[in-house]
C-alpha cells in the first residue's frame, strides 16, 4: 500500500451540506492520508465558521476573505466586513506560532460569469484590492479566485503585486485556465496553481496540459469541498480524500510515482502557506 500525504489547500468543510456527518466525515479524511486542510472563508460569517473550524484539529488552518461572487451583496458593508477581518488578523498574530490559525487572505479575485456590469467590476477591484492590503500587512499568501476573467486577474497582478521584493505569494485556486496562463502566473509572480477535480474530467485538456508543461514545484492541490469532486465521484459531494485521484493524475501526467509526487505536492503547500 502506497503512502499519499494529502494537503487540501482549499476546502469549506463548514458548509451546511456537512452539518449532519461533520466529524465522521473528517476523521474519514484524516484516517485516509490527509494531513492538512484549508478551510476558505467566503464572506464575514462563513470566514468566522472557518477559524472556529479550523481550531477543533491542529491539522486544519483557516483564511478571512470576501469571494469576488459574495462582493455586490456585501458592498455597501464592505468595511464591517475588513474590519472583522482585521480583528481576527491582529488576534492571529498576537498568538504563537503553534495557535495561529489564519495561514492566508481570500478567497478574492474576480468572478465575470453570472454578471458583469462595470459596477460590479469596479466593486470587486476595489474588494480584492483591500485583500492585497492585507496581505502585505500581515504578510501572508493569497488566495485568488478568477473566472472569465483571465486579462483583469493578469493585469491586477501586473498592478499590485511587487514580485522583485516578492512582497506577496498566493496560489490560482481551482486552476482552470490554459498552460500560458500558468506560466505567467508561476514565473512572473511566483505564485503557485492549485490542481482540484475539475482537471480529472474528460474535457479538461487545456488543464491537463497545464500540468504538463507547469514546473511541479509550483503545483498544489484542493477539493473545493463540497463541490467539484473528481470524475470517479462526479456529482458527489466532495471531501478531501478523494485529492488521491488528482495526485494519481498529476503523478502520471509527470511520470513520477504517486507516492513521490504527492511527497512534492505536500512540500508545495507548506511553502505557500509558510509552514516550514
Ligand atoms: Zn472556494
């Protein structure tokens, strides 16, 4: 039996659809090789059920931040929502390493899918700019949501983050854009991409070749949880044991066992959230 170390970069284990099995569900995780998980804010409350999360396992950590999807509902609010954050950022600083719980800022990001009037646009910059204050602040990784918006995301980064300094890294989550994409991402700003169950689907070649021709060492993995589990178990709800499928398909994309390339993948992620 091959040993996979698992590190979910990106999970909402706090979701309702986790209300009724919560614990079972995660000691189902822990006992099937994962050894670290994310849990994802997604607004003001659910960035509090993350932390609260997050503080039952110390092999679970947390992230504050406003999704560019959940920005238009929270606008006019906009500041309770970063003043919170903060609070909860000075208290995570405060603590000694062994407590903090807040590894990172998101997720942010521009999301141009569902609706994309100059308005809205303008109301997620301006949200996603005051992440990046954070995050050279407190000096923590980013957490970057982008969907139908690969120019904006690109040239946002171009604007605000200082890669000569490397002020900021972060990570592309739920990686879904083509290998050109990639490569500027991981080569001019060093930041990582992050592998979830959206790149096991069959028509997901432009991920695939991404991976291929992305250097493994800026390479994570993540569910999404509960949403996009692999193509095995499409339609699922998902929980982050089943990352194994996306090792396996990593691994066999760059030709390297399984056990090995999940050993790389974990090292990745330790490095993006600064836990060596
Ligand atoms: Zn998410």
């Amino acid at each position: 039996m091959k040993k996979i170390k698992i590190f979910d970069t990106h999970t909402h284990d706090y979701f309702e659809s986790f209300d009724s099995d919560r614990e079972q569900m995660l000691a189902d995780d822990f006992a099937s090789g994962v050894k670290h998980k994310i849990q994802i804010g997604c607004d003001m409350d659910t960035s509090k059920q993350a932390i609260e999360l997050a503080h039952t396992s110390n092999k679970m950590f947390a992230t504050v931040g406003l999704h560019p999807c959940y920005v238009e509902e929270n606008f006019e609010n906009l500041d309770k929502s970063f003043i919170y954050f903060k609070e909860e950022l000075e208290k995570n600083y405060k603590n000694n390493t062994t407590t903090k719980k807040i590894v990172a800022i998101g997720e942010t990001g521009f999301d141009f899918y569902h609706n994309d009037s100059p308005k809205m646009r303008e109301h997620q910059q301006i949200s996603f700019e005051k992440h990046i204050e954070l995050c050279k602040k407190y000096t923590l990784p980013i957490i970057i949501h982008t969907r139908n918006a690969r120019n904006e995301t690109l040239e946002f980064l171009q604007k605000n983050i200082i890669t000569k300094n490397k002020e900021i890294s972060g990570v592309i989550h739920c990686f879904s854009e083509n290998a050109e994409f990639a490569k500027i991402v991981t080569t001019q700003f060093n930041f990582f991409i992050s592998i979830g169950g959206a790149a096991t689907y069959p028509k997901s070649h432009d991920i695939r070749d991404a991976i291929l021709h992305t250097p493994i060492q800026y390479i994570v993995t993540e569910t999404d949880s509960p949403y996009l589990a692999p193509q095995s178990v499409r339609g699922k709800r998902n929980q982050s044991k089943n990352i194994k499928e996306i090792i396996e398909l990593i691994a066999n994309i760059k030709k390297m066992n399984s056990e090995e390339c999940s050993n790389i993948l974990f090292e990745n992620a330790k490095r993006l959230f600064n836990m060596n």
